[in-house]
C-alpha cells in the first residue's frame, strides 16, 4: 500500500488550490493513504475530509524551529513512500530532502531541490496563462494516468455541522462580500464595494465575510451602505462554514484572494476583482459563473508583484480606483 504525504505550508488560498492534486491523487490511487501538511490555522479546512488521512500541522508562530525539527523526525518514522512538495521554501525542502521518502518530488525553484528525487519546473509569467493547478499537477505527472492539462478545480468538502449552522443564513436571497486581502494592494478600494452594495435591493441579504482582522472595515461598509440585511459575519464563520454560505449565493464578490478559491472549491459564481495583481499569474478563479473585473487602463506599473504590497509603491492605486463599477453592478 503506498503512503502520500503532500506539503502546502503556505497560505490558505494555496492550501485550497492544492486540493486539487489530492483530488487527482485520490482518483488514481483511491484506496491509497494520503495524508497533507499544513501551517497551525489551515488544519480545519481538512475536517472530516472524505479520504484525507493525517493532518499534519506546523505551528509557524510558536517556537518554529522546534516544532520543524520535532516534524521532521515525525515523517521519517511515518515511512511514506512518494512526498510531494509544492511548496518552493528552505523549510519545506529541508523537510523533504530528510524525509527518507522513497520517492521525492518538488519544484527545481525550491533551494534544496537538488536532493529531491524529481524536479520539476514552475513557471510563472505575465505573458501566458498556466494555472496554478496546472503547475502544481506537473508534479504528479509521471504518477498519475489523467491527462495533466485538464484543469480540476479546488474542492473543499464542508461538514454537515457547517452546513447546519449556515441554515439559518438562507432564508432570503442573498450575496456574500469578502472585501480584505492579506495584501493592500490586491483588494478593491473601500468606497468601490460600497457602491457596489448600495445597488443591492432591500429585500436580499448582504454578507460580509471576513476574518477577526477584517471586522472593523466590514463594519466600516456595512455602516456606510445602511441595508437592513446587511450582516458582518467577519470572524465568525470557519473557513467550511464560510465555503457552505457561499455555495448557494445568487453572487460572491471577492479580490484575487483564499474567498476566490473557495468559491471554485464549490462552483459557486463568482466575481473577482484584480487590482496588482494579473489574470495571467495563474491565479484566476474556475467555478463555472465566474467572471474576473480589472481596469481597462494600460498601467505599465501594472503588475507590481505576484503577491502584492501593504501600499501601492507609485501612490496612486490606479489598478484599484479605475475600475468601472458598471462592470461589478452588472453581476449582480
């Protein structure tokens, strides 16, 4: 019986695209045991996952050169069989590199690739669209009898605990808004979303969503648009009760961000708005209603970086500001 063990200690948005090589994973080893790594705060998107096995978790803020150690020694003694790490950090090939796996397989961008058993490219331009999945589904390539260049969507499996507690959002019709990022520069400007909101009627529901970070600005355009449905769920919700309110949304607007990906983990439609950030990163959204808004403006600072920055380092924030409104009210 071989034994998985996939790495995505990165963000939680990537956590969920790679959900899509398990998804793969799975379909061709389907009583195989295939277990994941994850950074302390991204477990629970695992929570009674249907074939997912062991959860390991690296806790990154508390004495995290420790707990790598202690997680290292852990996996050697698991005897997995193939590990696959898509992520391209020292720790994750540190681990990789001791994990006397039979079989290692990693990007060559990754610094101690060289002890990796396969190495495979990762490439990343403004110029051609290849999807983050299908990067990471280069991986498995050579493992895997599906045709690599279908692109699978992300999927998340929310429990029926989620689902339950979500009932009672669900009365009306309603749309859900994730206005934050991690990265200024990659969300939609505050006064934008608040037009946008204000054309949505009286009587359908407005959720804002978020995490315990985020409640100040959710209260901030939930104040500003005055709706009498409009409720602040930020940091509230889990991230599969967050994915299970999302799946039955007449529409979810997002910034190129994690509440993007967990629209597509569900096919829930979705709008996404890029700011610095472009479509051709390979980042982009794949629920089957979905659709990306941008400026039409040619910004030669545009992009400014694959993941973004706390300000707009020219000042102006064009790749924000000058997106037509028309574009998003005409999701609604």
């Amino acid at each position: 019986m071989k034994k998985f063990l996939v790495i995505q200690t990165a963000s939680i948005g990537d956590v969920v695209l790679a959900t899509s090589l398990l998804e793969e994973l799975h379909y061709n080893f389907p009583k195989e045991k295939i277990d994941i790594l994850v950074k302390k705060g991204n477990e629970s998107l695992f929570e009674q996952h249907p074939f997912v096995g062991k959860v390991w978790i690296w806790n990154k803020k508390e004495n995290k050169y420790k707990n790598l150690i202690k997680i290292i020694k852990d996996i050697r003694k698991s005897d997995y069989e193939i590990l696959i790490n898509i992520n391209r950090f020292f720790s994750s090939g540190l681990i990789t590199a001791l994990s006397d796996a039979h079989l290692k397989i990693g990007f060559k961008k990754n610094p101690l690739s060289v002890f990796f058993d396969r190495r495979i490219e990762h490439l990343i331009t403004k110029h051609k669209h290849i999807h983050e999945i299908e990067r990471n589904f280069k991986l498995i390539a050579e493992i895997c009898l599906d045709d690599e260049s279908e692109v699978l969507p992300p999927k998340l499996y929310p429990t029926p605990q989620s689902i339950e507690k979500i009932k009672q959002y669900k009365d009306n019709t309603y749309y859900t808004l994730s206005p934050s990022s991690l990265w200024f520069t990659k969300q939609y400007h505050t006064q934008g979303w608040i037009e946008l909101l204000k054309h949505i009627p009286q009587e359908n529901a407005i959720y804002l969503l978020g995490s315990k970070s985020d409640i100040e600005l959710c209260n901030e355009i939930k104040k500003a648009i005055n709706h009498p449905l409009c409720h602040n769920l930020a940091g509230k919700l889990t991230f599969l009760e967050s994915v299970s309110l999302m799946d039955n949304a007449k529409m979810n607007f997002t910034n190129d961000s994690a509440p993007m990906h967990f629209c597509s983990s569900v096919n829930a439609p979705t709008t996404s708005v890029f700011c610095s950030t472009v479509p051709s990163f390979g980042f982009t959204p794949l629920s089957t209603d979905s659709k990306i808004i941008q400026t039409k403006e040619h910004l030669t600072c545009r992009p400014c970086g694959l993941h973004g920055h706390k300000k707009c380092p020219k000042g102006h924030f064009k790749c924000s500001t000058t997106i037509n409104i028309k574009e998003l009210v005409h999701r609604l």
